[in-house]
C-alpha cells in the first residue's frame, strides 16, 4: 500500500521520481529551489529533476542521492538548455531531457 495514513495521498517512501517545471515569480523560484529541494531529500526520494526556466538561460537541475540526515543531495547536476542530461536511476532511468524538451541554449 502506497497511501499515507490519513489516505490523503501517497508516502514519500512510494516516490521514485520527481520532475518539476519552476513557476514564474520570486515566491516560487524559492519554494522549488529551496524548500521542495529539501523537502524532498529529506524524504529520501532517490531523484528529483528540475526544469527552470528562470534559472539563466534555463537549466535543468538533476538531484540524486539523497541524504534525509542533511536534507540535501549527494550529487547535483545542473546543464544549461540545450544540453542533454540522462536520468540515471528509477523508472525514468534512460530518459533523456534535452532539446527537445527544453528548446535550445539561449542567451
């Protein structure tokens, strides 16, 4: 059973990937870039992808590794738009996020 206790939705234990595209706004840019970033290792979901928009020229951020005892990650990859980037492990294991998802370098 993958439902949390109350049934209200599912255990973080159950989540294998994340993948998140930052909304526009300062508020937002925080809450993906900092405080689901914890929120999230802390967790201990084994990858968190990141698609910014606001980041530069874009960039997607690739977390894996997580470390609950720190609420941070292991290992932090981050590519600007255009260059592809390969989930490593999970179901999305091989998927590949680059042009054409993202568009091509800019800026």
């Amino acid at each position: 059973m993958i439902e949390d206790e109350d049934g209200l939705g599912v255990k973080a234990s159950a989540v294998a990937v994340v993948v998140e595209v930052v909304s526009p706004g300062n508020r937002h840019q925080d809450r993906y870039r900092v405080k689901k970033r914890r929120e999230y290792a802390r967790a201990g979901i084994p990858v968190y992808v990141l698609i910014d928009d606001h980041d530069g020229p874009g960039a997607v951020t690739l977390f894996t590794g997580p470390r609950p005892d720190k609420a941070d990650w292991e290992d932090i990859h981050r590519v600007p738009y255009g260059t592809e980037v390969t989930i490593p492990e999970g179901p999305a294991k091989g998927f590949v996020i680059g042009e054409a998802i993202t568009g091509p370098k800019r800026g």
